[in-house]
C-alpha cells in the first residue's frame, strides 16, 4: 500500500512507555476512509522490540515492515519518536 501523508503528528504517554506516530493524508478528518498509518510501540512489557501498524485499511493492521519517505521538514516532528519505536534511540 502506498499513500501520501502530508501531515505527521507524535505523541508519547505513560512517562515514555507508549510512543505513537500518525501519518496521514488529511488532517483532523472525520472521513474513516481518510488513509492514515499509525506506528506505535509500548516500553511497559517486553514485546521483543514489536511495532503495532494500523491503518485505514484492515488488512495492513499489526506487526509489519514500514518504509517512508518525507521531506526532512515534513518528518522533524516526529523523528524523535519514530526513532525510539524503531530501536534507534532509547525512550527516556
């Protein structure tokens, strides 16, 4: 699946135990067939470094590979988070 996100936003709950990016093509719709990737990971209890993948589409919802591309700008927001999902860093 692809689809072009114009809008990335992060988020981080329970003092870093959660961490959450979400992609998407329209910002704050309400539209449910709007497409959207979310990325999420949870620190609290060892899950063997799994990503959660949800998506617009049903099909692409669990444990999958994701690749990207966004302009720099557009990524800045959520690079910090998307970072600690992915292993690079470690959350706080």
């Amino acid at each position: 699946m692809h689809f072009y996100a114009k809008y990335v936003s992060a988020s981080v709950f329970g003092d870093g135990d959660y961490n959450q990016a979400t992609f998407e093509a329209e910002q704050d719709t309400d539209d449910p067939g709007s497409p959207y990737l979310l990325i999420q990971r949870q620190f609290e209890d060892p899950d063997d470094n799994w990503c959660y993948i949800e998506t617009h589409d049903e099909k692409y919802c669990g444990h999958f590979c994701v690749t990207f591309a966004m302009a720099a700008t557009e990524f800045a927001e959520a690079s910090h988070v998307v970072k600690i999902i992915s292993g690079e860093i470690e959350p706080r």
